[in-house]
C-alpha cells in the first residue's frame, strides 16, 4: 500500500486530496502458504498456492467479522462512540438504548500468469459488504427498525508486455460497483414510494480501460505516456420523511459521463544528486463538455548524503464527489451521496497541492519535515442535514495549509524512538464568512516506542490533538435555519463550543511469534493491544436534536 499526500502521477486522476496504491498479492508459482487469524472483531485466513503445474500463482483472503450474538468489549465502546449524539442514545444518560448488529466481511482473489518470457498477466477481485441494523426507539411510538448495507465489487486485470529492454506496455481494465442503501420501517422489505418508511439508495458503476508505454532511455531517463477511457454511471433515489401535511420528498437520479485523459511523464534520473519528474493530464469530461489541464511537476535535491530537499506542485480535478453536510443515510455514520459535477447539483472540483520539505538523515536520527498548502475549490455543500423544497445546493472553496514534522532515534538494535508535530489550518470560504471545517485540529502531537527482542515485540504510543471545531460550515447552515423559522423557540447553540476540548490517549500494543522450526512446519503470532489505557473520554461530537414535538425541543 502507497499514500500519496502531496501530489501523485499523471496517471492518477479524478481526485483533488490524495490517492492510495494497493498492490495485490498474486502468488507463487513455488510453494503452498496460508494462515488463519482472529482478534476480538473479527476472523480471517489466507491462502497462497502455484496451479496449473506451477504455471501461475493464485491468492485467497477472507475478512468477517463474528455472528452479531457476539459483541466484543472493543465494538461496543466503537458502536457507543460512532451512534454517540444519535437517535440511538438517551439524551439524558448518554448510553445506547438499542442492539445494534454489525456485519462485515471481504473477500479477495488474485492471480498472477506468467503467459510468455515477455508477457505477465495479473487478474485480482475484491468484494466487501457492511451491514448495520437497529432499531430506533421512541417513548410512546412505535419502534422504528433501520439498518444500512453497504458492498463494493472490484475486478481488475493488467497485461504487460516487454518489448525490449527500453520499451514496456501495460494495459488495465479495471470495474467496480458500489452500492449503499439505507432502509427504514416498511422500506427494509419493499423499496417503494408507497410503503410507510424511508429509504435512501446510492450506486456507481465504474468502468476505466488505461494503455500505457513506459521507455527507459540509456541515461536511466523515463517516458511514460498513456490514455485512460472511464465511464461512470452514477445513480440515487431518495424518499425522505414528511413532516406536517407536507408529502413525502422523492427525488431520482441516473446519469452517466465519460473521460478521457491523455497523461505523459517525464523522469530525469541522469543525475547523481537530481531528480526532476514533469508531467502533465488532459481531461475531458463529456456531461458538461469540461476541458481541464493538470500540469504537476516533482523535484528532489540530494544536497549530500545525509540531507535531501523535496519539493512538489500540481494541479487536479475531480467529477465524482460527495455533497457535505447532507446525511443520506442515518445512524452515526457520515454517509454522504455520491454525484457526478452536472452544473446543477454539483460543479468540477479544482485542487492544488504544493510541498517543500527536507530528510536528514545520520547515524542512528531521520528527520523529516514537510510544509504544504492545497485548495480545492467547488466543493458542494447542502443547506440542510436533510434533503427538501426549501433548500438548495451551494459550492465552497476549500483551503489548508500546514506543516508535519517527524523525529525518529533508533537507541540501539532493541529500542526506537519517534516524536511527532503537525500543524494544520483549515479553511473553508462561503459566500459571506469564513470558516474553519469542522476536522480541523490545529494541533496534533504524538510520542511513541519500539521495543523489539527475538520473537518478542511491544510498541507504546502517546497522541493529543486540538478538539474539532464546533463553530463549523455545516451547524453554521443549520444555526441558519433555526433561526429563519423558529424565532421564538428556545436557542439550542447558546453554549455550544467553538472549538472541542483537546483530545488525548494511550495505546499499548505487544506481539509473541512462535516460529517455525524443521520440526514445526507452522509459525504463529500471539497479540494483545490496549487502546485508550487510561480511558480518557475525549468529546469527539455535540449534537443539536429536537424533540417529537417542535414547539418543546429536546437539546
């Protein structure tokens, strides 16, 4: 797994934040491996093994959690903090007053097929599933039961091929479906807008085919350069709850857009102290006919042979994105839908990202040092935490600048060291004010320790953070709503605030390995891991609810 925080290739596009890499195992074409793992949420196994007489590798995974008869002490206290502030909670006691059952499981699948001396094929699939049901329960009202599903299906097979020693081609195609669907009531057995309950469903199907050419000039320079076809179809329905004598708000929608994105880049590794990576993507988007440009270029200075300076800068767009502050589904998850930019619901997001920083690293010190600023503008925001007439769609521009310093010693074989420091602002500008966003912690520290000795390992850290920002974009539409339509009614932020107390805790983690020996054909590892050892209560959330009756609030 690869995380690129500050910039990525040209050939990644369709994203302004950041992008992560997942390199799948394809197997062996020598020796049979597995192994089989529990913790107190849930069990897995694993499966490597050559076929077809040793002409291709093939690896199996499985991830599920336990029946839901089973509720750990670690998924209680996860389920207590996610559904805190929700229709789930007592407001007086804080406690969950509902069974809430958790599924989970993935599944995946690759195989690597060495078809000539110059060809490799590689086919992988991954299918992962979340369910959770509860029951909302209401004094004096019927119980009401929800529950939310959430899957995702992905195929992808490569080939490539060597020309020769310089030349190299790889051809992908890659799909996936995602689907989340939000069921309440009557909706849970039937999806109509007749039936008593509501429903919120969200699916994408995304189909991308990508050629690449990769050419390795003598100098050790490289080329690549490729086009990348995507065609997404981006669906969702939605049937909110009425409330007066006004109906039931449907909405339904289904569209499809194609991009085309030509991509090149250019590395220059001639150099004993440079390297110099320019490259550029086109993008064309056909819903709206958008034509973007993202130029990025990325720069290392080994200045000697402990100290390199680092730079980055580019530009990025992005047509699928969620809407914020709306909740598609309830419950205590942020599950907002998914659009494609259209001009009317949402626009094409323009992002850029800019960093410069320096490692050093000496005897047994490495550190590491970044400083960034990025945008993204047009991200679309929703006036209200529900969807109805009254409201609309509106687009802010967000900004974030900072720094992230890390400090490591390695004491001696056994013992390492690490400190951290980040430093974050947040921004987000609406057509009138200023906002810091709601996840912005300014301040962010963490201390922590390796300790490792033959088969035995234990590792210790300490983390505090700024608080959320209470005063955020998203209450800032609701306090604006309150106050249009109830002026006589009882103010709930009065009190609320502005910025969470900090947050702190520590973790505590060690790990046995039994190893495998001629006589013992198997290895095994024994862990325990304390989270919170203290068990600090850190407010994560304050959340505004009405009462059953309007005119008498519950806050």
């Amino acid at each position: 797994v690869e995380v690129h925080r500050n910039g990525f290739h040209p050939r990644m596009g369709g994203r302004v934040g950041g992008a992560i890499e997942i390199q799948t195992d394809g197997g062996t074409n020598n020796d049979v491996s597995g192994g089989i793992g529990a913790n107190t949420l849930f069990a897995m196994g694993y499966l490597r093994t050559p076929i077809f007489n040793q002409k291709a590798g093939l690896s199996l995974g499985v991830r599920r959690s336990f029946p839901t008869s089973f509720v750990s002490p670690k998924l209680e206290a996860i389920t207590k903090m996610v559904y805190a502030g929700s229709a789930l909670v007592d407001v007086n006691t804080g406690e969950v007053i509902s069974d809430v059952d958790v599924i989970f499981e993935d599944y995946q699948a690759s195989l690597n097929i060495p078809m000539r001396p110059k060809d490799d094929l590689y086919i992988s699939t991954i299918y992962t599933r979340s369910k959770i049901a509860y029951e909302i329960i209401q004094n004096n009202n019927p119980t009401i039961p929800e529950q939310t599903t959430n899957s995702n299906l992905g195929i992808s097979a490569k080939w490539e091929h060597q020309f020769h020693d310089h030349l190299k081609s790889s051809t992908e195609l890659s799909m996936s479906s995602y689907d989340l669907q939000f069921r309440a009531n009557e909706a849970i057995n039937e999806i109509s807008n007749t039936v008593r309950g509501t429903y919120s469903i969200n699916t994408i199907l995304d189909m991308a085919l990508t050629e690449e050419l990769k050419l390795t000039t003598n100098n050790k320079n490289e080329l690549d350069f490729g086009l990348e076809y995507r065609q997404q179809n981006v669906a969702d329905k939605y049937k909110g709850a009425s409330t007066g004598n006004n109906p039931d708000y449907l909405r339904s929608s289904d569209q499809i857009a194609t991009t085309v994105s030509p991509f090149v880049s250019f590395s220059m590794n001639q150099w004993e102290k440079w390297f110099l990576q320019l490259g550029s993507r086109l993008n064309y988007y056909n819903l709206i006919n958008d034509l973007s440009f993202a130029p990025r270029l990325f720069v290392n200075w080994n200045v000697s042979n402990s100290f390199t300076l680092k730079g980055t800068t580019g530009l990025y767009y992005q047509y699928l994105s969620q809407i914020k502050g709306l909740e598609f589904s309830s419950g205590g998850f942020d599950n907002e839908v998914w659009v494609l930019a259209d001009h009317v619901y949402s626009e094409p997001i323009s992002g850029s990202q800019s960093m410069l920083g320096f490692t050093w690293s000496k005897k047994q010190w490495v550190v590491d040092l970044e400083t960034y600023y990025k945008t993204a503008n047009n991200v679309t925001y929703y006036t209200a935490n529900r969807l109805t007439d009254n409201e609309s769609f509106v687009q802010n521009d967000h900004q974030i600048q900072g720094f992230d310093l890390f400090i490591k010693k390695k004491i001696n074989e056994s013992i390492d060291a690490w400190i951290g420091y980040s430093y974050s602002d947040f921004k987000v500008f609406l057509d009138t004010a200023v906002y810091d966003s709601k996840y912005s912690q300014p301040h962010s520290g963490n201390i922590g320790l390796s300790y490792h000795q033959s088969n035995f390992k234990l590792s210790t850290g300490w983390r505090i953070a700024s608080g959320l920002n209470g005063d955020s974009p998203e209450l800032a539409y609701k306090r604006k709503n309150f106050y249009n339509g109830n002026s006589t009614a009882q103010d709930p932020f009065i009190g609320l605030d502005l910025r969470y107390p900090a947050v702190h805790f520590w973790d505590i983690s060690a790990s046995y390995q039994i190893p495998k020996t001629e006589d013992r054909k198997w290895s095994s590892t024994i862990g325990i891991s304390l989270i919170n050892v203290y068990n600090k209560e850190n407010l994560t959330d304050e959340v505004v609810r009405a009462g059953i009756d309007a005119s008498s609030p519950i806050f």
